[in-house]
C-alpha cells in the first residue's frame, strides 16, 4: 500500500511539473513574441525617422546666379514635406 501512495504521490508531483514546465514555455513564447513585435516596430520607426530628414543635397547651397534670388522664405519654397511618410515634392535646392 505505501508503495502506491508514495508512487501516485510521484505521478502526482510530475504532473505539476509538466504543467509548470508548459506554463513556462508559454510565457517564453509570448515574450518572444512581444519582443519580435518591438523589434519591428523600432525598426519601422527608424527607416521612417531617416525618410523625414532632408537629404544632404538639399543643404548644400547652390551657386550664387544674378537672375536668382540668394534668400528663400519658407513660403515660398519650391520644397514641400509631406509629413507622416517623408515624401518630398518639388525641388529642395
């Protein structure tokens, strides 16, 4: 008799193990995925961050012309920012 109770107390405690054992690995999982997910995002966040900045070409001033004007306001500049996707229309320079 104490043979069997001390062997169901042995399945009893393997079971809890293996049922922690899946809990763990779940909790692995998850983590990775949300990890992965970060990860995507961070990088997307970055690639778009670059796209925004003017490219150095648009820094660079241009030869100075007579029949040109040396001094730009803003509102009339021939370069438009979109915004949010760092899409630029016209010509910066």
């Amino acid at each position: 008799m104490k043979s069997m109770a001390a062997a169901a107390r042995s399945l009893t405690r393997a079971k809890d193990n293996r049922n922690e054992f899946t809990v763990l690995r779940r909790n692995v999982e998850s983590a990775e995925k949300a990890y992965d997910t970060a990860m995507q995002r961070h990088v997307v966040s970055q690639v778009k961050a670059v796209r925004v900045k003017p490219t150095f070409a648009c820094s660079i001033r241009q030869p100075f012309r007579a029949d040109f004007p040396t001094q730009r306001s803003p509102s009339t500049s021939p370069c438009r920012w979109s915004g949010n996707d760092g899409a630029v229309s016209g010509s910066c320079c």
